[in-house]
C-alpha cells in the first residue's frame, strides 16, 4: 500500500512538473530583449548569427561577416536574412503580403533594416525566452555549455527528464553530440504588428503570420564539408489561420573582396542560379578584392530540402525526367475554348482526386474552398498563375507560373516549370512514375534505394533491438531510405525564384517589394557587376495549424567555380544521408608548455574512447600541426584534385600499431589520406625546433582509418582557433598558443631525482616506478604523493588490479583506480608529471634464475603448486627461504592428503617468510628414508624416492589449505644433498599488490634571488637594432599604415620596472613587469607613454629589480 502511494505522489509530481513546463512553452513569444549571439567556427567558415534568424554581422563587435577562410579577415556574408511570407485576406477584407523578416541593428528607413513601428519596436521575428542561459548574451551552442538554459521549455513533454536540465538538447537527441558544432534557438513573428490581420483567434495579441521558427546550425570539419555551414529552419504554424500561399526567402547580403580591414571591393559582384541543384550563388567580377588579394571565390546558398507538392501533379523536383510523364511546354500556356464534347479533366480540391469526362452543353461549377470556378461552352480558358486552381481543365495546377522581367523591348519571361514533367492525365501517361508527386508518407519507396541488405533494421532505424519491421524484407517507416527519413521522396520545390538588386533597390521592410522578388518563378538574373545583393526562395506551400515545415540550407563557399560545386555536390549528399558521413574522433585536450627553445606538448587520450555512428571505435592515430600563423597558412598545403588546400602536412604524427598504415585505400577530394607508419600512439612531443620570441600556434588532431570496404574515408577533427581584430582569442581545447622565451633572471627549474622514489615497508613488488616531469610549471612544492595499488587472485595468487595516486599534501586523488600499469602504458600527466611502470609481471612467477642454494652443487629445487583431487589449495604470495640444520630445529605440521595422514614430526629444517621473517608452517612427506636420518629433507638417498615439502597456510586442523610444493632433484647427475648451514632461496617476479606503496616528495621552480644577482648582466633588448620590423612581429591587419612592432627585453627577473629614456634623458615610457616565474620576457609595443610611435634613434633603458639589482642598457631603432 505504501508503494502504491509513493508512485501515486510521484507520477503527481511529474505531471505538476510537465504541465509547469508545459505552459510556460504556451505563454512564451519574441522579445528583443531576448536577443542574442553566436559565432559558428567549427570549420574553415567563421560567422556571427543572431537568435532572431540573421547570419552575418549585426554591428555588434566582434562580428564576423562570413569570414572564409577562418583567420584570413577575407568577408562573405555581411548579412543573411529570413523572410516568411504569405497571401491574406485581413479584417477589413482587404487582401495583404505579409512578409515577416529578422530585425536588424539600423535606423528607420535604413534598406538593412527591418520593420520598425511608430515608436521604434521590430516589427519582425524575436527571440523566445528560456533558449540561453539568462545570465549570458550567447545563444546556446553545444560548445559553450554555459550558454544552455537552465532546462529546455520545448522538452517539457519528456515524462522521465522533464525539460532536460542540463543536457544538451541535440537535433540528433540528449547530449547527442553529432557534429562539431551545434546552435540553437527559438523565435517567432509575434511582434509584426504592420498589418490589421491577426492569425490566431485564441490569442488577441499575437501578430504576424502566427509563425514559430525553430533554427538550428551545423558544422562539421570533416574535410568534405569544411567550407560550409548547415542551416535548419523549422516552421510551425501556432495560430488559428489556415494558408494556401506561404514562401520562405533568404536574402544574401555581401560585399564580397572586402577584408575585415579594408572594404571598397562591393561594386563588381555578380550572381547565377542553377534550378536543377537548387544553387543561388555570388561571385566577384574579377576575382580580385580590395588590395589585390586573389582568388575572391564563391558564395552561395543551397535548398538542400524544402516542402512538398504532391497536388499539382507536377514533378517539382525534377527527379521523375527518366520516367513517364509529358513535357511541360509553353504552348500548354495557350489559351483555348471550350467545345461541347471536348475531353475535360475536373479536379476534387478536398481529395485532389481527378475525374475525365467529356464536356457537357451547359454550365460546370468546381468549388475551390469558399470559391466557385464556372466553365461553360465557348468560354475561353487559360491557366491564370499562383491561384492555386486548374483554370486550362487539364489537371495540371498552376503549371503557367513564372514573371516577366525587363521592360520593353527587352523583357524576358519565364516559367517555372517549363521542362518538367508531369501527368498527361487525358492518356494516363505518368500516373505510372513514382517520383512525380511523391510523398514521405505514402508507405511506398519512391526512388528505390532502400536496401534490403543496409537499410531493414525496423522502426526505430537501429540494428539488433528486435522493433517492428526489422529483417523482415520489406521496407518500414523509420527504416533509412523510406519515407519520413527520405528526403527525395518528397516532390520538394526547391529553388522557385531568383533576384539581382542594387543594394537600396529593395528594402527589407518593403513587404510588397520583398513578396514580388520571392514569388515563385521569378527569376531575375539581370544585375551584374554591381553592388548586387541577392534574394532567392521556395513556394508556395500551404500551412495548416499545427504543422511544421522544415527548410534545410547549406551556405557554401569554394575558391572556383568548380570547387563551389564540388563543395554543393558534398553537401547535399551530407545531408541525404542525414549527416552519416564518417564523425572524426573526439577532440583530444593539448597542454602547450614554453621553455628556453623548446615547446613541450602533452594531451589526453579521450579522443581514443570515440565511437563512429558508422564505423563504430576506429581511432588511428593523433597529428601535431605547428604553424605562426592562425589560419595555419605557413604550414605546407596538400591539395584535391581541383587544386584547393584540403589538408596541411603536419610536424609529427604517431598511430596506433595495427595492419592500417600508408595511404588510405579511400580518397577525399581526390587526395589520400596518410595513416601514419605504425609508430605507436604518444601523448606528448618535444618541439626543439622553435626560437624564442616567435608566438606559435599548436594543434593535436586525432584521426580514424574510416572504412576501405564501404568506401569511407578517414576523419580528422578540427583545428580551430580564431582572433578577432580586438584581440580575443577563441580557440579548441586541442589548440595551444605558446611563445618559448628565456629564462627570467635566478629561475630555478622544478627538478626531481628519481631514486628518491620511496618503497614504504612492505613494498616488496619487482616492478620500477618511474617519475618524468613534463611541466615544470605545474610542478607543487613539498608536495608528497603515494602511488598505492589494488590487487585480485588469479590461479590463487593476487596480480595487479589497478593503482591510484594520492597527494598526500592535499588529499587529492589525482589518478584513480587506473590500469596503466604495464611497461608502454602513457599515464596521464598530473600535478606535472608523469608517472610510468617498468617491469611489472602478469602475476606471481617462479624466479629460477635468483632461486637457489647458497653454495653450488646441492640438488637443484623444483617448485609446483600442490594439487591432490579436490582439496582446497592457498599459495603463499611471498619470496621465502629453508635454512637446513640439525634434525629438531622445527616440527612439520600435521596434514591429511586426501584420508592418508601426513604426520607431524620432527625436521632439519625451517622455512621463514622473507617478507615477514616469520617460520611458515609445512608438512613434510618423508619418502626417501634412511634409518636413523628421518626428518631431513633429502632426496635419492634411499634410491629414486625424493621428499615432498607442502607449504601450509590457516591456523587449525580445520582451515589449514596446502599451497606450494618443494623437492628437490639431481640435474646433472652428481648433486649432493644439502647439508647443515645449507640456505635456500625461493623468491618470485612480484607484481604489485595492495601491500606496495611508493611515496616522494616534488620541487617545485623557483627564484632564487642570489642567482638572480649574478644573471642581472644578462637582461637585454633583441632585436637590437630594431630595424624597419621584426621577423616575430604579428601579421599587420591594417589595410593601410604599418601594423603593431615589438622589442623584447629579456632574462629579466620575475618583477621588475623597466624605463625607457631617450638620449636627451626624456622619459619615453614605463614599463612594469610582472610575470610568471619562467617567464623572463617583457614585450614593448614601441609606443610611448601617450600611445605615439617612437621615433628612430637611440634609447637607453634601466631595469630595477627590488632586492636584486639594476642593470642600464641602449638600444637602436633605424629606419
């Protein structure tokens, strides 16, 4: 009964809790407040984005417009903006464009702006509440777990974690963790009060289009889709009102060649489309930006998938061409009148049901919603487009779809589908081809790829859980390649229109403007070499409350033409297969350390714990990359086949010993992979290579060795790091930024002598412990540490568990319960350090080699573990040793072999522990007896019979269990017995046990100030002469001028002032340092005190460091 309360209380509180949520989800809408940014850097394209549907810049530093690539400054993407529109009928009865579009930072009456009210509200899509962490201004990404909200309003509905506190709330599920980068928000166009229309009749002050965007962005550093970014917008329509006419359009705003630091290049843009791939995409007139910097390349936008007709009986996709069907023409265009008797096709708009009949002699009336079309005989009909009706009585709907462009004489007129198929349903040719009005819903395999072999794997679309539909034969929902998770098997409309404009030409908030350059057939190409912007889209589809429309886009770029389409070409195939391409391992952590001409590098191995959603754990290897540059461009390239840097070659690379090495059998890009020479996997590297001074950018990658048999190639993660003109450095946990200087002035090193690594009493394994420091820096003083161990029995003597290390000093477990303790094994470095085992045995063996007696020529031992039927067996864990003496110096214990006593008696000898220095207790099996010498361990002195000594254990009659077995034997045929004073040694390799304990004690670096003293001389400026500029200087980011300079002083101590005089004596500037102990370096940025250059001449400089001393020096700067 209590049981039954406790789950009725519980289930209470879990529906309060969902229903809390729940409603907190209802009561949300778009408030500016709730605006926000991201940067997506997760590949070789870095750009801001806005949770109210913008990508670009929103003049909110630092804002990135569409760099590419990463690092270089060079822009692309000033601005991408969203606009949902629809055709209305509003309160007065008046009929309306609404078009809602993301807002933007600019004054009324800006072109970039959106709709501003009377009082300077947006009018526009905003952002919902609850999407971000409330204390930060980003939007969630699934990198920055700050970002995340408390818990998540849209998983109210999941009864078992309501709102996912915590989790990562993944397009691909909780703390899924599918691509390299994830974003996340939530909007909507509650706010776009521009027009008397209101779409839902439960809600007075919802405006708009009744419109909830849900927005997320990928990225991947796969190098097949490295140069682009992913964008998913779901639609939901949360109002009352029904439409026929929706449209989406996205607007491209660029100025493509102008840099970060220099624009000027936006006037010689020009722009194509390409129907059949869906493609809308700019490039730069002469390839050349401002400056002169070149190739400019491309940039574009691909509908990767958008909603459906499956009414219109048109193929809207265009992949039914190779099936039946009739070719759409323009000559269907031509207007015709009816005749009694002429073969008419009527349209069922509830069912979309066609019926052939003849054409009667009086009036037909076809009822469209709350409309009524009449035909009659003589009436001329002709196929009026976007009514959404078959107005030519074929069938087909809206198959005149298009625009005219130009003026006269030169206009151009278009038509959407002309060149398409569709149903010819007078001859019933095309009814017959499943691709032309396909649907994911359907229960049919449209496009005939699902395979019976890859794909039956049930319902839930994962291998080996028994679900409905799997190994059946035959195709299910949920399986891959089958309706819902197919997306060619939607007759998707794709790219529908395609506008050219001067800049101003059309504003965002010009709603009508907007409408007409995203109608569907408006195509519009005209515009070239110019400050073009470009606005492209898909409709018109229809929305009824509660449903949800999904538009996929990929923003693309590539240096060509034809790497711009090879990088489409890889992006659509990406998302087909719903983003399965390989997944590059984890994304291992890298420790960067400086030193005096030399950079040490250690990381983590949580990289090789990764599992492919494909290729299950294929971990290879990890590459090192080293480069002065950010964007990792002084690294020699390695180029595809269309001549673009796919990869660098990097400065060291180690992989995992196995039968995968050379060049992967698989290419990417036309390039193959190397996968190293069996090198082994390592966790740090020594960079000797570096000079001081220079600041150098560092990356380990880690990799797998992809699938050769199912063609898929290998994977590496990224490299990222990125600076924004201000400074700010955002970087991936595998990327460290180290500038190896000297020493500062009485530095002292961390050191540590191994041999004063302590075996606490009882220690007794064979194994070594060794110490290496690897960062000195994080070296703790008079720190004390204890590595203890952890043992368990196998065949009845204990082995090596695990091992821990323990900061005594702290009481810090720095390393728990690891199994590293093999000879090769790569402890992870902790407190600085890096502890490894040499030398430790699998278990407990026989040491013949140190076992024996202490004089030569005595029957050599044999051991074995005592074995008689069934009879328990405990062997002693423990080197030990028999002294032979006089009969009576010890008694055997009584012990029953079986149900044959072996009895007690007196003996010549005794057996002692030699861990304990305790007598063990044995019994003794006399058979080689000679009257008068019994008791004496002997062998062969009766004949062949040899004496059998059974190590005891236990303490009672009861409990007492034999273990090792001692005889002795004659191997080379003339051994003597052994005789008083005769010593034997049994002793074993030893693994560690629990009863092992090593401890030392750390140094940690230090100043010493009498050092210090005597290394004051040493303090000097370099380069000196400075002349015209310094080989470490820092690339200039300025168009114009020149760009920051540098003077090192160095080997100065920890703290000190440094003043810089002019040979007049004036004081140039003051300089404090004050820096970290290894760290003898102050860098000058050559500027004085009230921030100006400082001239060409001679300096003088004086140091004073308190306790220490002063040193004066001169140095040059020329021109």
């Amino acid at each position: 009964m209590m049981r039954k309360h406790f789950l009725f209380i519980f289930f209470v509180l879990i529906l309060i809790c969902h229903t809390g949520l729940y409603a907190q989800m209802q009561g949300l809408h778009g408030d500016i407040v709730e605006q926000r940014n991201g940067v997506h850097s997760g590949n070789q394209f870095r750009v801001s984005f806005y949770n109210d549907g913008m990508i670009g810049g929103n003049q909110v530093p630092p804002d990135y417009f569409g760099e590419w690539p990463i690092n270089s400054g060079t822009q692309y993407l000033r601005d991408g903006n969203i606009f949902v529109g629809s055709e209305v009928l509003d309160r007065d009865g008046l009929l309306k464009h609404i078009v809602s579009e993301n807002p933007r930072n600019r004054p009324v009456g800006d072109p970039s702006a959106g709709d501003i009210g009377p009082n300077g509200e947006n009018w526009t899509f905003l952002p919902l509440r609850g999407f971000a962490n409330p204390d930060t201004n980003k939007i969630a990404m699934s990198k920055w777990k700050f970002s995340w909200p408390y818990f998540w309003p849209d998983k109210a509905d999941d009864l078992l974690d309501a709102g996912w506190a915590g989790s990562w709330n993944g397009y691909f599920g909780k703390n899924v963790f599918n691509a390299d980068e994830e974003s996340y928000y939530v909007a909507d166009d509650y706010a776009n009060q521009e027009f008397n229309f209101y779409p839902d009749s439960t809600d007075a002050n919802r405006r708009g289009l009744g419109i909830r965007l849900y927005f997320r962005g990928f990225q991947w550093s796969n190098a097949l889709v490295e140069d682009a970014l992913f964008v998913l917008y779901d639609l939901e329509n949360i109002g009352t009102r029904e439409y026929d006419k929706m449209v989406f359009g996205y607007k491209c705003g660029n100025n493509l060649g102008d840099t970060s630091t220099s624009g000027g290049d936006g006037n010689d843009d020009n722009g194509e489309y390409d129907k059949e791939n869906d493609l809308a995409f700019l490039y730069d007139n002469d390839d050349i930006g401002a400056g002169g910097w070149t190739p400019v390349g491309y940039i574009g936008g691909a509908f990767l998938e958008s909603p459906g007709n499956h009414f219109d009986s048109i193929d809207n996709d265009g992949d039914g061409m190779f099936g039946s069907g009739r070719i759409i023409t323009e000559e269907m265009m031509l207007p015709k009148t009816l005749h009694v008797g002429d073969e008419i096709i009527l349209t069922d708009y509830d069912t979309f049901v066609r019926e052939r009949m003849s054409m009667p002699n009086d009036t037909i009336r076809v009822q469209y919603q709350d409309l009524v079309f009449k035909f009659w005989p003589g009436k001329e009909i002709t196929e009026i487009p976007f009514n959404l009706v078959d107005d030519n009585l074929n069938g087909i709907i809206d198959e005149s779809n298009g625009a005219t462009i130009g003026t006269p004489p030169n206009e151009i007129s278009t038509y959407l589908y002309v060149g398409l198929k569709c149903v010819d349903y007078f001859t019933g040719e095309g009814l017959d081809n499943p691709l032309l009005d396909e649907q994911r819903d359907d229960d049919v395999d449209n496009d005939g790829d699902w395979n019976i072999r890859t794909d039956d794997l049930g319902a839930d679309g994962v291998a080996f859980t028994g679900d409905p539909g799997e190994a059946d034969g035959q195709p299910t929902s949920g399986e891959p390649h089958f309706d819902k998770t197919d997306i060619d098997e939607t007759d998707m409309l794709g790219l529908t229109s395609f506008t050219l404009y001067f800049w101003p030409d059309i504003p965002r908030s010009n709603d009508e403007l907007v409408w007409e350059a995203i109608r569907p057939g408006y195509f519009d190409d005209l515009l070239q070499n110019n400050n073009t912007e470009l606005l492209y889209g898909s409709g018109y589809f229809p929305m009824k409350p509660g449903q949800i429309e999904r538009f996929s886009m990929g923003i693309i770029l590539g240096e060509d033409r034809d790497d711009f389409y090879q990088n489409a070409y890889w992006v659509a195939k990406a998302y087909n297969e719903n983003y399965n391409f390989s997944k590059a391992p984890y994304v291992p952590t890298l420790t960067g350390v400086p030193g005096d001409g030399r950079v040490t590098l250690y990381w983590d191995d949580f990289a090789e714990q990764s599992e492919d959603p494909i290729t299950g754990k294929d971990f290879e290897g990890y590459r090192i990359y080293r480069s002065t540059d950010p964007g990792w461009n002084d690294m020699k390239g390695i180029t595809d086949g269309q001549g673009s840097v796919t990869y660098r070659k990097p400065l060291a690379q180690f992989d995992l010993i196995n039968e995968y090495s050379g060049y992967a059998l698989t290419p990417i890009k036309g390039v193959q992979f190397w996968l190293g020479e069996d090198t082994g996997i390592r966790h740090a590297f020594v960079d000797t290579t570096v000079q001081n001074g220079f600041t150098y950018y560092y990356a380990v990658t880690s990799y797998d060795r992809g699938d050769p048999l199912a063609s898929i190639p290998p994977s590496e993660c990224s490299k990222f790091v990125s600076i924004s003109t201000s400074g700010e450095i955002d970087k991936g946990s595998n990327v460290a930024i180290v500038r190896p200087e000297a020493p500062a002035a009485g530095f002292v090193q961390a050191d540590f002598d191994s041999s004063i690594i302590k075996k606490l009493p009882g220690t007794k394994a064979s194994g070594a412990v060794n110490y290496k420091i690897i960062d000195p820096m994080s070296i703790k003083d008079n720190n004390t540490y204890q590595i203890v161990f952890e043992d368990s029995l196998a065949e009845m003597l204990p082995m090596t568990k695990n091992f821990s290390i323990i900061n005594t000093t702290t009481g810090d477990v720095l390393v728990k319960r690891s199994t590293l303790f093999n000879d090769g094994d790569e402890v992870p470095v902790t407190d600085g350090f890096r502890i490894s085992f040499q030398g430790n045995p699998a278990e407990f063996v026989f040491d013949e080699e140190n076992s024996g007696w202490n004089r030569p020529g005595v029957y050599a031992p044999t051991l074995r573990v005592f074995n008689y039927r069934t009879q328990p067996v405990e062997l002693l864990a423990a080197d030990f040793k028999i002294v032979i003496g006089e009969v009576g110096m010890d008694t055997s214990t009584t012990y029953f072999r079986g149900t044959a006593e072996i009895p007690a008696i007196p003996v010549n000898f005794k057996v002692v522990n030699l861990f304990s220095n305790e007598k063990i207790k044995f019994a003794l099996r006399d058979l080689d007896v000679v009257e008068g010498e019994e008791g004496k361990f002997t062998a062969y002195t009766s004949g062949r019979r040899i004496d059998e000594l059974i190590l005891l254990s236990g303490t009672s009659t009861d409990t007492v269990k034999a273990g090792w077995q001692i005889s002795l034997t004659d191997v080379n045929g003339d051994s003597l017995p052994p005789e008083v004073g005769d010593e034997l040694s049994i002793t074993f390799h030893k693994p560690f046990t629990a009863r092992d304990k090593y401890q030392f004690t750390t140094a940690g670096p230090k100043i010493d100030k009498e050092l210090a003293k005597g290394q004051i001389d040493n303090i000097k400026v370099v380069p000196n002469p400075y002349v015209v500029t310094n080989s470490w200087e820092p690339l200039n980011p300025y168009s114009n001028g020149r760009g920051p300079r540098e003077l090192h002083f160095i080997h100065l101590p920890p703290k000190c002032t440094i003043r810089i005089f002019s040979v007049r004596g004036q004081l140039v500037t003051t300089l404090e340092h004050d820096a970290e102990l290894w760290d003898g370096t102050e860098i000058w940025d050559m500027l004085t005190k009230d921030e100006l250059d400082i001239a060409y001449g001679i300096y003088v400089y004086h140091v004073e460091a308190e306790g220490i001393g002063q040193k004066i020096g001169k140095f040059a700067v020329i021109k």
